[in-house]
C-alpha cells in the first residue's frame, strides 16, 4: 500500500474516529447544511411514494435553468455507511453533474440503519427509481437515459438497485457510476488489511456499518445479493460500469474484484485507481487537483448517456 497522494499528505492529521451507537444518533439528527442554489440552477425537494406500506421518500432534483427537454438524469444515492447522510452533503457534486453535463440529477434521501436495516434502504432508493422513470414526461427527463450511481454505500446500494432493476425488469438504467463502492460485508473477515494511511473508513467502522445495514454479524453465509452486490455469482446483464477507488482505500480490493467481475461477465466496466488517495479523499480536500480530477473523471464517465 503506497504513502498518501503528495496532495493528500495532510490526510495524517485526520483523527481515526470510530463510530458508535451514539454518535450515529447524533449525526443522523444533525444532518448535512445544503448548499446555496447557483443562479444558473433549480433545486427542489420532492416527496414521492415510497415502498408500499411504507413512508414517503424524498428526492432532491437538481436542474440548470438551461436545461434541453427531455434531458438524461442521474439517480444519485449519497454514502454514510448505510448509517448516516442526507442529500445535502453532495450538494456540490450533484451540482457539478448537472451543470456539466445538462441534465437532471435527482438525488435520494433513503431510510437509515440501524432504526432501518436491509432492505429498507435499497426498498426506498427503487421506489424514489421508479418514481423517477414513471413520472419522467413530467420531469422534462428523457426514461431511456436515466444512470445510477452513488459514493461508498451510496455506491454500494447503486450496485444493489442495478441488480434489483435487472432482475424485476420494471425500470432499465443506462449506466452505474460507482465511486468508492461499499459492496462485500466479506471485507470484515480481512486480518491482513494495512490500515497505516486507511483514513475516515476503517475495519472497525466498516464492521459498524455492516452489521447495522444487515442487522446481523456480517461476513457469514446467507447475506442477500442485493445487500452485498460481490456476492452475486451472475453479473450478466447489468449496465455498464465506472468505478473509482484511491490504493488507500479500505474497499480497494473488493472494488476492483468487481470490476474484473462484471467484465467477466461481458459488462463494459471502466476503472479508474488512484494512487494513494484514501476513502473519501475528494470530498475533505475538495479544492486538490488529484480531487477535481477525480470528479472529472466521473463527469467524463457519465457524459455518453448524456448526449
């Protein structure tokens, strides 16, 4: 495992926090502050239908006042370790998307774990989809250029949600962008794991989440498909891929297994490996050139379900 990026060497002064019952509780009610909406942008919240019997769920829709009609969309789900987030914290991103490529970024604003384990996560992000597909005409969205995708388990559940919709046969995404995807409970049975430069996701935290998100002691048989995506022994037939991960990444390996997977699989999967960036690394040093590059790329990634 390489030192830190020479852009990302201030990363030694990140405190190694460690997640706890508690503070979970505290960061789920305090949330994420959103950000100011540009002058060249809408963005509004909406409250859509959620699984049946179940509550709402909100999207937050991001789009330039430019924008052509019908557009292609995003469908984006932000990360936290299936234990905490809000849309709010990738304000930013969704933003640099929709500007960039001149669409509709809708991200999804799902039930959390522990108080919401598997599978009401992955239950809300395919309503707030099919919501989005089915009220597409509305939206000024075009239904046959919608792409999925989402950071750490956001990435995770984008690609649960790709093999949900593949396998129900409702709604067809395009693309799935996976940015640092949180895909293999398995991760945890690791005893060889350097954790020297791992910063702002570590075992013991990966292991927190996990069992939260399933509810039980990850790691161990039985875990569906659509919770943990590596487990899928069928990868055929999902939309192509980007995915992003630093060499100091917790999920560096389980990544780009899968990408060697899904190809494999006759999925065109694009990889894109950063040397010596940690989880999360592009959103605590936003302004780095190694950061924006890592943005651009994603921007790159999705700009051909974008024309």
């Amino acid at each position: 495992m390489p030192q830190f990026h020479p852009e990302l060497t201030r990363a030694r002064f990140i405190p190694r926090i460690k997640l706890r019952p508690w503070l979970v509780r505290i960061v789920q009610r305090i949330g994420a502050p959103a950000a100011r909406t540009p002058d060249d942008m809408t963005i509004e919240d909406r409250s859509v239908p959620g699984p049946p019997g179940q509550p709402a769920v909100r999207l937050r829709l991001y789009r330039p006042k430019a924008l052509r009609r019908p557009a292609p969309a995003l469908y984006w789900i932000h990360g936290g370790g299936f234990v905490q987030g809000r849309p709010e914290q990738d304000d930013r991103t969704c933003i640099a998307f929709a500007r960039e490529l001149g669409i509709v970024v809708a991200s999804v604003d799902y039930r959390l774990a522990p108080g919401h384990p598997f599978p009401a996560p992955l239950d809300d992000v395919y309503a707030g989809l099919q919501w989005l597909a089915g009220n597409a005409a509305g939206l000024g969205v075009d239904p046959r250029a919608v792409a999925i995708g989402g950071a750490s388990a956001g990435g995770g559940l984008a690609a649960g949600l790709a093999l949900l919709a593949r396998d129900r046969g409702v709604v067809s995404p395009v693309f799935q962008l996976l940015v640092y995807p949180m895909l293999d409970d398995r991760t945890v049975l690791r005893d060889d794991v350097d954790t020297t430069f791992l910063r702002a996701w570590t075992p013991q935290n990966n292991r927190f989440g996990w069992t939260a998100y399933l509810g039980r002691e990850p790691g161990g048989a039985g875990v569906s498909d659509y919770a943990a995506p590596a487990r899928c022994e069928d990868l055929a037939g999902l939309p192509p891929a980007w995915i992003g991960v630093g060499t100091n990444d917790l999920f560096h390996d389980e990544d780009l297994d899968y990408a060697r997977r899904l190809r494999e699989a006759g999925v065109a999967c694009d990889l894109t490996v950063v040397d010596g960036a940690f989880h999360g690394f592009d959103a605590i040093f936003t302004r780095t050139g190694v950061a924006q590059a890592f943005l651009r790329a994603q921007i790159d990634a999705l700009r051909p379900t974008a024309r």
